[in-house]
C-alpha cells in the first residue's frame, strides 16, 4: 500500500511538474491569426512568421516582409525568439536568425515582398535552381527595405 | 459605289467564314486533345454533352469553344485542366472541373496566360484549386461563371477568380463561393468588377494588393471568413455594394489599407463586426453609404488623413465609430446619427450642437477588451452622460459639427 502511495504521489508530481512549466511549442492557427502588422489574415502555410517577447507574448505575421517591416517599427517589443516558416516543410516554423533566405522576383510571398525562408541551404540552393534570385541570411534580410 | 462596296464585302465575308468542328462521343472527332489539333485559326469548337478528359490542354490559336448543354472538361486532379496562351479566344458554356491542389504550385482550373481579347462566359468550376487564373494579360472578360472551391471550408484552398500583372479586365455575374479569396487582384490596373455574388470564401470576398484605378460596383459579399480587403491601392472606386454578415475575431465589412483617392458611394454595411475599418487611408471619401446594425460602424485609425465622411446613415450599430488617437484633418459632415441626442431649434434639418461619434465607452473597450461586460448597464450609460458633458477623454477632433436631424432615405 505504502508503496502504491509512494508511486501513485511519483506519478502526480512529475504530472503537475510537467504541466507548470508546460512550454507549448509556438504555432500559428492558418486561417485564424491576424497579421499583427499587415492585418491580413495568415493563410498561405509556405509563408508565416511568428516574434516572442521575453514576457511571452505571441505576435503573428503573414510573411517574413511583414515581419521585419515589423521589428523596425515597434522597437519597444524586444523578441526573444524569431520564427519562420519552412518553404519546403508547410507549417513548420524554424528560427528565423539560423534560417537561409531566398530573395528573387519569382517568389510570390503574400505581400510582395519576393521572400521565402529555408532551414538548410541545401534546399535553399534546390529551389534557387527553378526559382532564381539570390541567397541571403538573416543580417541581408534585415538591410532589405520591403 | 460605296454599297457596292459593302455587298462584296458582305458577300466575301460568307466566304472568310470558319468551320465548325464538333466534338461528341460519336463524331469523328472524340477527345478534346484531338479536337485541338483538327482545329485551325478562327473556327469554332462545338462540344456536346458529355465528360472528356483534358490534363493540361493548352489552347495556342485563336478559337471559340461554344459548350452545348455544359460540358465537362475534366483534368483527373492530375495537372491544371485549360491553359489559354493566344489571343482573341472565346470560350461559352464550359464546365471546368478537377484540378490538382498542392500548396507548390498555384494550379488552375482556366488559366489565361499573356492573352489579349478573351472571353469567358457562363463557364463552371467545380472542384478546381484556383478558378480562374489570368496573369500578364489584357482585355478579358469573365461573365456569368460560378466557381466552387475544392476545399470547401478548408483553408488551403486557392483563388476563385485571380488576377496578376493584368490590365483592363471586366468581371460580370459571377458566383464564387468556397475559395481562399472570391476574387483576387495583384498588380491589376483598369478593371471592372460588375454584380458578383462573393458568399462563405475562407478569407476575403474581393481582396485588392497593389492594384490602381479599378472599380467594383453592385457586388455582394456575404458570409466572407473576414469581409473584403482592399489594401496598397490608389483611385479604386466603390459603388452600390454590399458588405454582409461577417461576424469574428477579426472580421469586418470592409478593410483600407494604405489607400488613396479612393471613392466610397452607397454602399450597404451591414451585420458585421466592424463596418469599415482604415488604416493609413488619404483623401477617401465617403458617402451615402448606410452601416447599420454593426458591432463598429467605422474604425478609422489615427493614420488616416484628408478623408471626408458625408451623408452617412449610421443606425443600431453598437458603437458608431472608433479610433485609436487624435484625428487629423478628416471632415464628418451632415452625417445622420441615430444615437444623436440634439436638437434642432431653427429648423434647418441641421442639429444645433456637434456629435461626437466616439463614446467613451468605446474607448475603454479598445483598451480593455474585457471591458465589454459592461455593455448597457447603468454605469456606462452615466460615464457616457458624464463625458458628454464634459468631454476628457475621447478624441477632440472625431466630430461632426453638423448632424443631421432625420435618416437620408435612399430607396
């Protein structure tokens, strides 16, 4: 019985320990989520980005354009994380900083700002084959005025 | 002389006439492909009834395809089903369906790619990934077409009628329903959009990126996932349309942003969270145009410049207007208020003392969403009072100096 107690109060602990520092992996609800800077509403899944602030708090965008147009403008938000989304893997996101990018004209990102992002640059490279355009970082991205 | 003339070029003109090719289960002529292949410039295809196979046919001469009795092209959800590339085709009575969906590639039931002169017209798609894709072309009409999703009520679903780096294009009569966007236009100069019936598309009814110098008139657009957004465009013109039923987190009739010189004439705003709102609007004018029975009938953000709201009925909205700052430069004027408490003394239809259509309350809401709780209690009836009477808080300039006393009755 003791033992049953022991392992029955195990169970609940780790439980509750688990569930207190539940750290739900950001995702973005396509179809639902607004563009915190565009105000459209986020839908096409090759394209999305996601900012986190050190408070927790979740800002949506429909693109990477929007998203960075974003960080320029409100400079109080300070994000902890920075995510994208994956043009090869649909609804994935990914870290935006460690992400490569593909700038070029025949990329059609919801707000004309001609960008996908990639989690390896061997995809990157793939795509730059039938698509064109040019191979960046995070650092381009951010010189870039959309 | 001169109707000497005109007989030999009537009588020469019997001569210059195409021929027909028939395509039915027992003509010569028994698949679409091979059909495409008889045919020669300027004659017509006639199609019977029936279900022919088409994956990825692509028309390259100048023809008229007249469907009898609908028939249907069917692409097997393999490829796109039609792709038009010449010009001064036509194309009457078709039923386009099964197109292949993938978040790839945008495909297409009817794709018009660098085309001058085309016509579409009572055509119908059904199950198709992207109705009617039209890019790099000029002087086309689409009528009289319907268009069904293939995802209904999914959201990766394309366009019903999508429009890039087009020019002078007229959309008439269409029903679209169940797509991402009813009608999509990117870089689109010139058009006409005429009487659609947008209703249930998954995120926009009609929805403008970029696009300058179009105008849409006696459209509908109901029951929209988020209503009709016309953004980052210059001189697009509204007449007599009507922004229905759409009800949400972040819905509205009507979306502006970024635009200029646009003109907003008896439009019909009614059942949706928020009428209109605009963010980054210059020189827009409204008029004539009724809100009724909205949550919001206008958010206008601070942003906006230059704009002119005249003639205006604004009944049972919740809140009539809203902001989120000081108001520069914008003119309400001779709008009619239903919640206007003045009175009119010299009897000029014109109420004596200024409204202010931003109450407190709707202030407070904006920056404590919670506080909607006390909708209609006592206590927000006094704070309004209160404000009223000594205005603090809401914005000085959100005014319209000369209120009128009666609704403007249009029909």
């Amino acid at each position: 019985m003791y033992r049953f107690l022991k392992a029955l109060l195990f169970i609940v602990f780790t439980a509750v320990s688990i569930e207190s520092c539940n750290n739900e992996t950001p995702k973005i609800n396509f179809g639902k989520d607004m563009c915190a800077f565009c105000k459209m509403t986020v839908i096409d899944e090759k394209f999305g980005a996601l900012l986190i602030n050190n408070k927790g708090k979740t800002l949506y965008f429909d693109c990477c354009e929007c998203m960075v147009n974003y960080m320029k403008m409100d400079k109080d938000f300070h994000p902890e994380k920075i995510l994208t989304i994956d043009y090869c893997n649909p609804r994935i996101l990914i870290d935006a900083e460690k992400a490569h990018y593909l700038h070029g004209e025949n990329i059609k990102s919801p707000m004309g700002g001609n960008i996908a992002s990639f989690k390896t640059s061997e995809d990157a490279e793939r795509f730059q084959k039938s698509l064109q355009g040019d191979l960046i970082l995070w650092n381009k991205v951010l010189e870039i005025k959309f | 002389m001169k109707l000497r003339c005109l007989f030999y070029a009537l009588f020469f003109s019997l001569f210059c006439k195409g021929t027909t090719v028939t395509l039915c289960k027992d003509c010569p002529v028994q698949n679409f492909k091979q059909a495409l292949q008889v045919i020669k410039p300027y004659d017509t295809l006639v199609i019977k009834k029936g279900t022919y196979t088409c994956i990825n046919e692509t028309i390259s001469k100048p023809i008229t395809i007249i469907g009898e009795n609908l028939p249907v092209l069917d692409g097997k959800q393999m490829d796109e089903v039609l792709v038009v590339m010449s010009n001064d085709i036509h194309l009457f009575g078709l039923a386009i369906a099964n197109s292949k969906c993938g978040s790839m590639k945008d495909y297409a039931g009817l794709r018009v790619f660098k085309a001058r002169n085309v016509t579409i017209e009572n055509c119908q798609l059904t199950n198709t990934f992207f109705g009617i894709y039209l890019s790099d072309s000029k002087c086309i009409t689409v009528k009289n077409c319907s268009g069904k999703g293939a995802h209904y009520g999914k959201s990766d679903t394309g366009n019903g009628i999508h429009l890039w780096k087009c020019d002078s294009i007229s959309i008439t009569g269409n029903h679209l329903e169940g797509h991402r966007d009813g009608i999509y236009l990117e870089f689109a100069k010139h058009c006409t959009i005429e009487s659609n019936l947008c209703e249930r598309n998954f995120r926009y009814g009609l929805h403008f990126m970029f696009s300058d110098n179009d105008t849409y008139s006696n459209n509908t657009f109901t029951g929209n996932g988020t209503g009709v957004a016309v953004m980052y465009s210059k001189g697009v013109h509204m007449f007599n349309n009507q922004f229905l039923n759409n009800w949400g987190d972040a819905a509205y009739g009507l979306l502006l942003k970024d635009m200029s010189n646009g003109i907003i004439k008896n439009n019909i705003f009614q059942n949706n969270t928020i009428g209109v709102t605009m963010e980054g609007g210059t020189n827009m004018r409204f008029e004539k145009n009724d809100f009724i029975q909205n949550g919001y009938g206008l958010k206008v953000m601070a942003n906006c410049r230059l704009d002119t709201f005249v003639l205006n009925n604004f009944t049972g909205n919740t809140f009539d207007a809203s902001t989120n700052g000081e108001l520069k430069e914008n003119l309400f004027e001779k709008n009619y208020w239903d919640k206007y408490e003045g009175y009119d003394l010299n009897r000029d239809a014109v109420g004596d003392i200024p409204y202010r259509p931003v109450s407190l309350y709707s202030v407070l809401v904006d920056q404590m969403p919670y506080a909607i709780m006390l909708m209609r209690s006592f206590t927000i009836d006094l704070l309004n009072k209160a404000e009223k009477n000594i205005p603090s808080i809401v914005p000085e300039t959100f005014i319209d100096n000369k209120p009128i006393m009666k609704m403007i009755k249009r029909r």
